[in-house]
C-alpha cells in the first residue's frame, strides 16, 4: 500500500497490486460523513427513546484505514458532548477487516489522515477493541468477513465498503448477501454502500432485500441502501426511492442480469424481474418472492 495524494489535496491509501485507491473521488472523511454517518441519521438513532435502551450495532465491513469508523465514533463524541450519556443509547462498533496494513499506514501518517488524530486508532492496532469513557464500544475481527458473519453481534446498521468487487469479487456475491440477510433477521436493518452496479443491486435484491437509490457521492449521480424490512423503508426520514420502473427497464436492457455466481437451478426457476425489484405496490409478494426462492 501507498500513499495516494489527490489533485484536490486530500489522501488516501492505494492497494499497489489492484490500483485501487480507498475513497478515490472525494475527500475521504466527508464521503464517510454523508454516505454512512448523514444519510443513515446515526446522530438521531443515538438518542435513547425509551428506558432502558437497547444498543445500537453497526457493522464496519471493510475497515480500511478507518475512515467511516472513525466518522461514527466522531459521531457519538460529538452527541455524547452535547447531550450527555444519559440521553445516549450503547453503541457498539464492530469492524471487519483481514488486512490492516492500510491503517497501519495511515496511523503512522497523521499529517495526510487527520481523521485518525486520536489514541484510540492505535489502540484498535494493538489491542484489537477499544471502550469510551461512556457507553461506546469499538472492536476489530481481524480475518475473512465471511467467517464472522454467523457469529457477530446482529447489526442495526451495515456500513460496506470493502474494496470493489473487480478486486474483492468475494463479498458481492448474493450468497454472501444472503447471509447477512438472514442473519439481520428478524431485526429491521440497514446496508449502505458505494456501489449503485446493476449487478451489486441484483444480488441484494436476490438475497431479499428491498433496495433504494441512496445519495449521490463525486461523480456517481446515487449509491444504495438496502432494507431487511419494508418497516425499515417506510421509517427511514429521507424516504428513500425504491428501485422502480426505470430501473427495471435498464436491468432489461443489462447483458448481466443475474448475479454471475446464481446457480444453474436458481436461473431454471424463471425468476422474473418483479421478484429481483419490488416495485411500488407489491413490495411485500416481490420479497416473499425472493424468499421462498431461497427456501
């Protein structure tokens, strides 16, 4: 790994063998802010409505050099300044991560990674979790996140952002998304991520999901949110649009309409494109779809 300076100025880290470079388009902590923190109102959620409150769990698939646990964590010290822990539920924050040489390369760089000026970067190197004074609390699964999805804590909230699937074509598959659909059940949860590809959003829509266009990042006009629940999409504040007619008709049109590891006997079943997009008004049947497909 190296360090990636932008023509904009900000950094980032760039896997050598791949090329790819760690939030390349826009600087790397506010692309965390508003795609992860912002747009899944973690700031709201924090907010105890009830007594005793129960913990909030998010998932930081693909830590990288931290920068989206970094921003919730900035998040929670920032609410826990303002509001005190008695207004504030638990948090725990669960990455997932095989390799940390990026952040290892980050922490000894603090001057081109301002997001990591904190002890506790340091301490999730060494000692693989971390605890706020209060009620946060922070640990790192060190291996393949394929390995762990059974076993960690069930999240309220799934940050992911592993590398793309042209370099970490593992973990776009719809098995993988399957699992953790299965696994978020029967809790209403949330998937964020970067990607808006035809063939991300399939396998989403194939494990049971319900998906909707997320906002808008660089030169990306949407990214995706995905729903374990239809609860979870009608309780969202920015009431996000599901994928619909539009892109029903660019699926249509794709050469990749099933997600490239969809067994021969799942394509033998004639899924029709109702059962990949539920579409307004039969959301519930496209999901049940989907899971009896499954069963």
């Amino acid at each position: 790994y190296e360090i990636h300076t932008s023509p904009r100025g900000f950094s980032s880290i760039r896997q050598i063998s791949s090329g790819e470079v760690i939030h390349s388009v826009n600087a790397p902590g506010d692309e965390a802010n508003k795609l992860y923190v912002e747009q899944s109102f973690l700031a709201a959620r924090l907010l105890k409505r009830e007594a005793p409150a129960d913990e909030l769990v998010i998932w930081d698939v693909g830590l990288g050099a931290a920068f989206n646990a970094m921003a919730a964590i900035r998040c929670f010290e920032r609410c826990y300044a303002e509001k005190g822990e008695t207004a504030l539920r638990p948090l725990r924050l669960v990455s997932f991560e095989w390799d940390l040489d990026p952040l290892t390369l980050a922490v000894k760089n603090p001057a081109c990674f301002p997001h990591l000026r904190h002890a506790v970067p340091r301490q999730i190197l060494e000692n693989g979790k971390w605890n706020h004074a209060s009620s946060l609390q922070w640990e790192l699964l060190k291996g393949d996140f394929r390995d762990f999805i059974e076993s960690a804590t069930v999240p309220d909230l799934i940050f992911y952002d592993p590398f793309s699937s042209k370099t970490d074509a593992a973990l776009w598959t719809a098995e993988i998304f399957e699992r953790i659909f299965r696994r978020c059940l029967p809790k209403s949860a949330e998937l964020y991520t970067y990607s808006a590809s035809t063939a991300v959003r399939v396998s989403l829509l194939a494990a049971g999901f319900f998906v909707a266009q997320g906002v808008g990042t660089g030169p990306k006009s949407d990214t995706t949110i995905a729903f374990t629940t239809a609860k979870g999409v009608r309780d969202h504040p920015l009431s996000p649009r599901l994928l619909g007619a539009d892109w029903l008709t660019r699926w249509r049109r794709s050469d990749a309409k099933f997600p490239t590891a969809l067994s021969n006997e799942a394509r033998a079943h004639g899924i029709e494109a109702n059962n990949f997009c539920p579409l307004p008004g039969v959301q519930e049947a496209a999901a049940a779809a989907t899971r009896r497909f499954h069963e």
